[in-house]
C-alpha cells in the first residue's frame, strides 16, 4: 500500500526565555532539561536529532551556570545530532527594525560557529506574524528556506502549506507553515484512544493542506522536557496508522522533499498578518508603550549615532569597540525576542525588560560621550573651550540645535575656525556648584561657581562628522534677541498654524494652501482587552480633548517658536465607570508643538499624566486626502496597505479568530497621500496607528493602551480562550506618566522624490553636541593621533537610498556601509563620495562576508531594486 503521507517526528523544545515566568525560573528548567538531552543524544544512536529552538541565547543562558559542557555541547552539534541557530533570540518581525533583525541573525549565526553549522532556516514558529522582508534578510545570510506558524491565510494566494515566498525585491525563500503550530505533537500518548482522540484531526487537516504530504509532527512543546518514550508512541502510530510512514527526521529533511516539488508550489508575496486561523494579535504594538517608546530609542541610539559615530573616530585612529557594542545588541535582543517586545509578560518580567534596556541605553550613552570625548580631546587647541556639533546623517544639514554649555564667565562669544563670530540665543542659565563638574576642583579650595547656559544655534554642519565652535570666555557674543509674536499662533515659511476653540490645532501649508483641520485632538476610548490586544468595551463610551479643559502657552526662541496646549480630561476611572457614565478617572495632556524656521516639520512631544485604567489614548491628525490606501515603512523597505480591510466585514461568519481590525504597523513612518500632496507622520516608538474617520482619511497615533490582565477571554474583537494565561499585570494600565513624540512632514511629489524615507531617518538622528571644558572629573591622557577640528567621511544623496548602518567590518579594517531603497516601485542609485577616497569596494552579504569572486571596485555599482538592501565593506585610501 502506497502511504498517505510521511509523518516527521522532529524532538524539539519551544523556549520562552521569559514570559508569565522570569529568566531565572526557566533558566532552572533549562539546566535540568539540558542534562536529559545531552545524554539522551550521547548514549541513543537511535535518538538522532534534537532542535534546540532555532535561538542561541538558550545556550549562553546554559553556558552561564555549566560552562563545563561546551565540548558536550559541540560534539553533539559537529555529530549533526544537537541542532542549533540560526537565530540569537527567536525575534519579532513587524515591531523591531531591519538593522536588529539582522544582528539577530549575525550574532545566532557566530555563536553557532563556535560549535558548528547553524540550522540553515528561518525557524520562527511562535511570532506575531511575519514582515514581506524576511525572504530578503535570510538570502542575505545564504537561507533559502522558512518554518513558521502564524499570519497566512489563503487570501495570500493559497491554501497549501508548503510555497515559494518572495519579498519586493525577488529574494525567495521555501516556505512550510506550521498550520497548527510547533506543539501538535507535544507529550504524545502511548495509547491508541489517546493518540486517535489528538492526531485523526490533524493528519486531516495536515493533509489536505499539503502539496508533498510529508507531514511534520513537531515532538515539542513551551519549556517542555525531552519525551523519554518517544519510540514507544511511534511504534504505536506505527501500528495503528499503518497507511502513513513515521519517522524521526530533522526539519532539513522536510525542505528536501518540498524543494522537490517546487514547480507544485505557489509563489506568494508580502507580509503574513492575517489572524484567520491562528492569532497574530495585530494590536500588541501599543502595550507597554512606555517600553516600546524605549526600545526604539535605543535602537536609534546604537544604528544611528553610536555605531557611525565609532566609526568616525576609528577612521581618525581610536579603536573600534565591537565587544561593547555587541553586549549593548544582546542586550537589547534579549527583549525583541516575540514575547518581551510585546509585553505580553508578567510585571516581573517587564521590570526585567526594562532594565535591560537601561543598561543598554547606559551603555549607549556612556560609549557615545567617549568617542566624542576622544576625537575633541586630541585637536590640537585641546585646552580650548569649544562646542563639537555631530551630525551623522551623510549629507550637510542646516539645523536648529538646543545645547547646552558650561564655563566659569557670565558671558562669552561662539567663533568658528576662520574667527567669525557665530551668533546664539540664551534660553535659560544657571549657576552650578563646581564639584559637579570635577570634584578635585573643590578639593584644592576651589569654590568660584560656574555657568550652564542653554543655547539656541543654527549652524551648517557637514556630511557624516562634526564641526568645532570655540568659546570665548568674558567678553559679550552675538547674542540674538526673541523674535516678534506672530498673528498666527506659529508660523514660518511652510506652515501658518492657527489654534482653535477646542483646543485642536488649524495648520494651512503654504506651499500648497491644503487645509489640516482639527489637528491633535486627544481620543480617549474604552480597552476591554488585554496584553495581546486591544478590544473594546461592549458599553463603548468615547471622550475627546475638545470636551474638556484646554489652555495654551506661546513662547517664541531664536530660531524656533513654541506652542505648548494643556488639557484636563475628566475620564471613567475604569470599565465599570464607564459603563455607569461616571468620570472619577483623570488624564492630563500637554502637548509640545515645535516649528523650527525653515523646517517643512511640525514636531510634536505629548506628555500624558495617566490616573486612569482600562482605556486607550490616541491622537487625531485629519489631513484633506482622500484614499483609499496607506504607506508605512517596513524593514528596509515600504508597504502599501488598505485603509480598510475587507474582511472586517464578515469575519465573525468566516470565523477568525481574531478580527482583521486595520490598524497597522508602521517603524518610523506613514504617508497618506492624494495626487501630488501628502502628509508624511514620524514617529520614535509609536509603532501603531489606524487611519479613521467617515472619509478615511485621519490618522489614529495610539499613544497609551491601559490593560489589566495579561491574557483575557472572550474579547468582542478576538472570542474564544484567553491568549496566554489570565494573570493580573496592574502595571500594564501606564498609571502615571509617559513621554512620547512623533513629527508631520508634508511634501509635493512622491514620498521617493521628497526623500520621505531619508528625512525620518534625519528626524531619528539628532545633532549630537559635545562642549570640551579645561575640567572633567574622569581623567584621560592624549592618544597618539591628532585630530582635525572640522571632518567629513562621506556624503550621499538625501532622496536616493537610505543609509542603513555604517560600522566597522567585524573581521577586517575596512567600513560596512548598508544602503537600502525605500521605493516599492522604481530602483534607486547611488552616488558614495568619501573624503579620503576609495582603495576597495567590495559588495557583501549581510553577515560581512564578500560576494561572489570578490570584484574589487572603486565605488558603489549598479542600481538598487525596490526594498533591496545591499551591503559594501570599503577599504578607504
């Protein structure tokens, strides 16, 4: 008889390294179930394989507390036995960005080498829904093939299993969906009722969905231990199954028989997010917004600044820190692992999340002060004041930058290095004890105080580096004097921003005389959900800052003016208070709007004093443009989505098991658009956002979701079981306050031609200052090198491709320079210049390693295809 199908029982374990319990607690469980599979695998040649959850972090967690075991560890793995990697943590992919899904990778991948091979496949079984970029990230590390559970649905082209999956650029991968997830075959019983009551189901549904009818039973399941009677259970399905073949296989040998039948398969595109016939919790970017808000901050911190920053100073003869920086990533990895960045956790465990992020933003902050420390520190006027402006952003920029500086005087002047004098606004000042800024001053009986002026400037700045201001102590600057006030509440050479009587916000554009009615209005709402999503209360009751208390405050700078709008709102202190229409709960909302001179931005910080629970806060932003579509910004690329997803139509009757609620992710921004106008939102951690109204066309910014249980049942968008476990998380609810901040950005043209892309990339990447004074209370002595007072490393276009990350190569002394388009429709190209020239050009993958024959080349070559990222090590002259 000819089987069924051929049923592959893989042994493998599912570890959350966190969750509803701490690190600590599974780390116990890891040291015990470790012991068992080591020697299971040692002494059981019929025991031949064992996935150790596609995640390295496992084994460092191991290693920590049983360094003695490493050479067990690595006989098993060279053996082919023990199966470990690709990953370093098993990683969200729609919150996190490209640049950290990559050091996920880069890190899993060298860990792995340690030992040997890595698995060759993008093992995800457990995250959130998968971003279209994933084919083009794996190919970057030589991985053609995928497993994972969650998103599909056959509105992606297909109801099979098994298929070709291409991001936009045509990088490819072969796809096996686990359609009911990595635990099917956990603790299988040895008794036929048993076994026939779990798997007749399921073999059905395996089967109908397959193309190859190689059929995988993962033997696995959360922190669960190796099951000892595993060949016992498959005898049994052995003999009561006898039309189908069971075998114990590795994931390997699944993909040999898929690839076998690729002209069977489907070719399908884009992102898998769809909750249809399992949950992807759509909404989960907005809880614990306080630790997303962080998260992406730091992000931005180490891509942005630190890393070019480094790189900076290691071009200028300072040492390039890949230890630090690289404990700083794992740090920040640990919490993008699916169930840490989605602060689906007990309180305990976000408070572990949190400090993670602390150290890591430390560490950041401190390895940052001492690059610019080191570069200022070895000019050659050392002892001089002076004020060195960062920017690290790859063209000239003309920026208005808030700074501040200390010296012993009560006045001074800025001069540049040609001795013309720089003029400055004083915002505040303020006498500080000198111990503050070295404790030996004071201990010699130094007691003359010192000055902290806040100042206002607005210099250019060259490409990738920095420029140097000298202080001049005792005698009287340019100082520039607050311009007039203005007929509109703000106003400069784009925007005339008028306030209305409900506190809402009336910008016109100028340039295209378009209309922003209503602008920042507060929405605040009912949550009945929990920490996987949002849903609302079955007795909604909807309040907005137009209802409540507003006042406003104007303050005009030297090159910036400044509205700041506060609101008191009067809100149900909880779901119960709402449904009786009662308001004993309070939100206070003060919002920052900044218009520089000659900025096209608006920037925005909102800060919420919350005092009250079970709700979700969001921020109005109506714009004139009627569509029907949306354009967010995903990992090294862009997606368009539907305003409206058609599904919310009858998804209940179709039966989802959550509702295709259309509220989206984005990373850093989102564009709606009509003809050649378009408004263009920034955001730094807001990562959710829904595009409402009668007309479709406000953006909804959720700025606060306030939940109290982790995991919750019967939700009126997603019925059924609870997701996770029904534990209180009181923490969760955000009482208290938060700090957030985004900015609007409108433009003619399209978002490629207006450098959409690289302007949110510039609004993320602030001008760093660094004020050199004759004191500091850490001691450091001169390097060997002497550095220049004005430098630039390289330039490129701002509207052509983004600059990704520029770092030193982590095996060699030559620069990685990562370039992506941002386009989904047309190729970009590149024009590199570099200050010291170019002696090799080599194109890489993105784990560093070179391409193909290794063509050495003098600059950047050929176009880039729309969301393609390429990777160059460069040898500079």
């Amino acid at each position: 008889m000819k089987a069924v199908s051929r049923v592959h029982i893989t042994p493998h374990m599912h570890w959350d390294r966190e969750w509803y319990f701490t690190t600590e607690e599974s780390r116990i469980l890891l040291v015990n179930n470790m012991e068992e599979i080591l020697s299971r695998l040692e002494q059981d040649d019929e025991y031949k394989y064992y996935v150790l959850d596609g995640q390295t972090a496992v084994l460092e967690d191991y290693f920590a507390v049983k360094p003695e075991n490493r050479e067990r560890v690595k006989t098993l793995v060279q053996a082919g036995k023990l199966i470990i990697g690709p990953w370093y943590t098993q990683t969200d992919t729609t919150i996190v960005s490209g640049e950290s899904i990559v050091r996920n990778l880069m890190y899993g991948i060298r860990d792995c080498m340690a030992f040997g091979e890595p698995m060759k496949i993008g093992y995800l079984p457990d995250s959130f829904g998968m971003s279209g970029q994933l084919p083009h990230i794996y190919n970057g590390f030589g991985i053609t093939r995928t497993m994972f559970w969650r998103g599909c649905s056959e509105r992606h082209g297909t109801d099979k299993t098994e298929f070709l999956w291409q991001s936009r650029d045509g990088s490819e991968v072969t796809a096996q969906v686990l359609p009911l997830g990595y635990a099917i075959g956990k603790y299988l019983p040895e008794d036929e009722a048993g076994l026939r009551k779990r798997l007749d189901n399921y073999f059905e549904v395996l089967e109908n969905a397959s193309v190859t009818k190689e059929i995988l039973l993962p033997n696995g399941h959360d922190q669960m231990p190796l099951q000892q009677n595993i060949f016992a259970v498959m005898d049994k399905l052995r003999e009561i199954y006898p039309q189908r073949k069971f075998v114990m296989s590795r994931f390997e040998e699944v993909f040999e028989h898929i690839d076998a039948h690729r002209g069977e398969l489907a070719t399908l595109k884009g992102e898998f997010i769809d909750g249809k016939y399992m949950r992807v919790h759509r909404t989960i970017g907005s809880t614990r917004m306080d630790i997303k808000i962080a998260h992406a901050r730091i992000e931005n911190k180490i891509v942005n600044i630190l890393e070019p920053l480094a790189t900076l100073a290691w071009t200028l003869g300072f040492e390039y820190h890949h230890g630090l920086l690289e404990k700083m990533w794992k740090e920040i990895l640990k919490n993008h692992a699916h169930d840490s960045i989605g602060c689906c956790c007990s309180d305990k465990v976000h408070r572990e999340i949190v400090s993670r992020f602390e150290l890591a933003e430390d560490m950041a902050d401190n390895l940052t002060r001492f690059y610019m420390r080191k570069i200022v520190d070895n000019m050659p006027q050392s002892d001089e004041d002076k004020l060195v402006l960062f920017n690290l952003m790859p063209w000239p920029r003309e920026e208005v930058i808030n700074t501040t500086i200390r010296l012993r005087a009560s006045q001074f002047r800025l001069l540049d290095d040609k001795g013309n004098e720089i003029p400055y606004f004083i915002r505040s000042a303020r006498e500080i004890d000198p111990g503050l800024i070295d404790r030996q001053i004071v201990h010699y009986g130094n007691y003359d105080p010192f000055m902290e002026f806040d100042i206002q400037i607005n210099p250019i700045l060259p490409s990738m580096g920095y420029r140097t201001l000298y202080i001049e102590p005792h005698v009287a600057g340019k100082v520039r004097s607050s311009p007039g006030t203005t007929e509109a509440l703000l106003e400069n050479a784009f925007w005339q921003i008028a306030l209305n009587d409900d506190g809402t916000l009336r910008l016109r554009d100028k340039e295209s005389g378009r209309i922003y009615d209503r602008v920042l209005e507060i929405e605040e709402s009912s949550d009945d959900g929990d920490e996987y999503d949002y849903s609302p209360s079955r007795e909604e009751w909807r309040l907005t800052s137009a209802q409540g208390q507003h006042d406003v405050e104007v303050t005009h700078e030297g090159w910036q003016s400044r509205a700041v709008i506060r609101h008191h709102m009067a809100v149900p202190a909880n779901l119960a208070e709402r449904s009786a229409r009662q308001q004993n709960g309070s939100l206070d909302v003060e919002i920052d709007v900044t218009l520089s001179h000659n900025s096209r931005r608006i920037d925005v910080e909102v800060r919420l004093d919350n005092q009250a629970d079970d709700h979700r806060v969001r921020v109005l932003i109506p714009t004139p443009f009627n569509t029907k579509e949306v354009l967010a910004d995903t990992q090294f690329g862009s997606v368009t989505r539907p305003v409206y997803d058609e599904a919310m139509a009858n998804w209940q009757k179709e039966g989802w098991k959550e509702a295709p609620v259309p509220v989206w992710n984005l990373l850093s921004y989102a564009v709606l658009q009509e003809r050649r106008n378009g408004l263009a939102l920034f955001t730094e951690g807001l990562r959710e956002f829904e595009v409402v109204g009668e007309d479709n066309k406000t953006f909804a910014l959720t700025l606060l979701r306030g939940v109290g249980l982790l995991g919750k049942e019967d939700l009126l968008l997603r019925p059924g079981r609870p997701s996770g476990i029904k534990m209180p998380v009181p923490d969760s609810q955000m009482r208290g306050q938060l700090r957030c901040r985004f900015s609007l950005f409108s433009f003619s043209g399209s978002p490629d031609s207006a450098g959409i892309a690289q302007q949110a990339k510039a609004w993320l990447t602030p001008v760093y200052c660094y004020n050199k004074i004759p004191w500091d209370a850490m001691k450091l002595n001169r390097a060997a090198c002497t550095t220049p007072d004005h430098y630039s490393l390289l330039t490129l276009s701002p509207t052509e491709c983004v600059l990704s990350v520029l770092k030193k190569a982590e095996d060699r002394d030559e620069l990685i320079l990562r370039l992506f388009n941002p386009s989904e429709s047309g190729p970009c190209e590149v024009a590199l210049a570099v200050s010291q020239g170019i002696k090799r050009c080599r194109e890489t993958d993105l784990n560093e390693k070179i391409k193909g024959d290794g063509h050495d080349g003098t600059g950047i070559e050929g176009a880039f295809c729309p969301g393609q990222s390429r990777t160059f090590s460069i040898q500079i002259a």
